[in-house]
C-alpha cells in the first residue's frame, strides 16, 4: 500500500453570502427573527472560517408578491442585515445596484428568481466593483 498525500486547498479568506427570502415567506416569520438568524451565520463564519471579509448582499424584493407586505418585510430586513454587519468585524452589507429600482425585467417567469441578465450583472459586479452596464 502506497502513502497519499492529499492536498487540502486553503479556507477563502472572502466569502460572498447571497441569500433568499423564503424565510419571509410564512406571514408567522419576521424580519426581525430573520436578521438574528442570518448575523447569527455570518458570525459564525467569519469565526469558524477565519475570513479577512465576508460580504452579505442584499435581499432583494420579487416581482410577485406572495402577500401585499412581502416586499416591505425584504426592505425591513436589509435595514437590519445593513445596520447588524456595522458591528461585526470583516463584514460588509453590499447593495445590488441597479438590481433594487430595475429599468428592465430581472426575474424568470415566477417573478422570484433572477434572469441570466440579472445574473451575469451580478457577476460582473461581483468581479469589478466598478463595473456599469
């Protein structure tokens, strides 16, 4: 039997933390309980990862509503990630531009989930901070 080394490859020292918003999806949920779950993650990645930067982006709205509030709860819970991550050492809150008030259509046909377009420009952004479509 011949001895293998493995190589491990190194833990990232940047994690890009894009999330849902299923969790508001039950009319029970809030965004409060919500912001307490996902900083609760994020620290816990920062530590057990050791990251020099974790980046959470922002929650974005859907163009279908489940209920009339939906999108107000996604907003109250971007106040509270964007305040939240002020206090946590290697985190940043980051704002999807020209995702939040869209000139086009950034959704597939459920309304919920972003388009290829959407996508790719979340890519490009992702890459070159100052990138404009």
């Amino acid at each position: 039997m011949t001895n293998k080394t493995f190589m491990i490859p190194p833990p990232p020292n940047v994690v890009i933390l894009d999330i849902g918003s299923n969790d508001l999806y039950d009319e029970q949920s809030d965004p409060d309980t919500v912001a307490l779950s996902v900083i609760a993650l994020v620290e816990i990645l920062i530590k057990d990862l050791k990251l020099q930067c974790l980046v959470l982006c922002q929650v974005l709205p859907r163009k279908k509503q489940p209920f009339t509030e939906y999108n107000e709860r996604v907003w109250q819970l971007n106040g509270l990630l964007k305040e939240a991550v002020k206090g946590i050492h290697g985190a940043k809150f980051w704002i999807h531009r020209g995702l939040c008030n869209p000139s086009q259509n950034i959704f597939t046909w459920d309304g919920i989930h972003l388009n290829a377009k959407a996508i790719t420009h979340c890519i490009k952004v992702t890459e070159d901070p100052f990138y404009s479509p």
